[in-house]
C-alpha cells in the first residue's frame, strides 16, 4: 500500500469519524433539552459511522498483518486518533444521556 492509498484511508476515517463526533455532541444537546429518542437515535446513527471507521481500519490492519509494506501518513495517525476520541466520547455521551434521562424524572 503507497503513501497515497494509506493517506486516502486516513481521510475515509477522518471523514467517518467526524460525521459520528457531530452526532453524538447533537444527541447530548437533545438529551439536554429532554428529548431522549432523538438522543438515542444520533447515538445509533453516530455507532453506524463509527462501524465505517472501524472497518477502514480493519482493512489497514488485516493488510499489514498480511505482510504488505504500509508507507506512513500523518493523515493516517489524525484517523486513528479521530477515532480514538470519538469512541470515548460515545462512551462518556451515553452516560450522560442516562443522567439526564435520570434527572429529569
């Protein structure tokens, strides 16, 4: 894989990653004002860009497992951590979606 493939794979989960970040900062502003389907409904659709991102990533990792030269890319490791960071976010969202949930009986 050159140098281009695995920047081009890095921006596919900048992109994924992204996209469920946004969701997931909107679902916690629904869950704020108390409308909690609409919460759980951008949780699930930020879960579904999440999968995306994952299985992008999967495919860089089953490559390298598989013996194939990866070039390094500084958009590649902004990927990963884009992805990083949106998992414990979605992590930490939910929690706080359940404490308004909570609070607001």
């Amino acid at each position: 894989m050159n140098r281009e493939e695995t920047t081009l794979l890095g921006f596919e989960i900048v992109a994924y990653a992204g996209d469920a970040r946004s969701k997931l900062l909107e679902s916690l502003k629904a869950a704020q004002e108390g409308d909690f389907d609409k919460a759980e409904q951008l949780v699930v659709a930020a879960e579904e860009n999440i999968v995306g991102a994952h299985n992008a990533q999967t495919s860089l990792l089953q490559k390298e497992a598989a013996g194939e030269d990866l070039a390094y890319s500084v958009t590649m490791m902004h990927g990963q951590d884009h992805l990083m960071t949106t998992i414990l976010l979605k992590d930490t969202i939910k929690h706080f979606i359940e404490l308004y949930r909570r609070v607001g009986k």
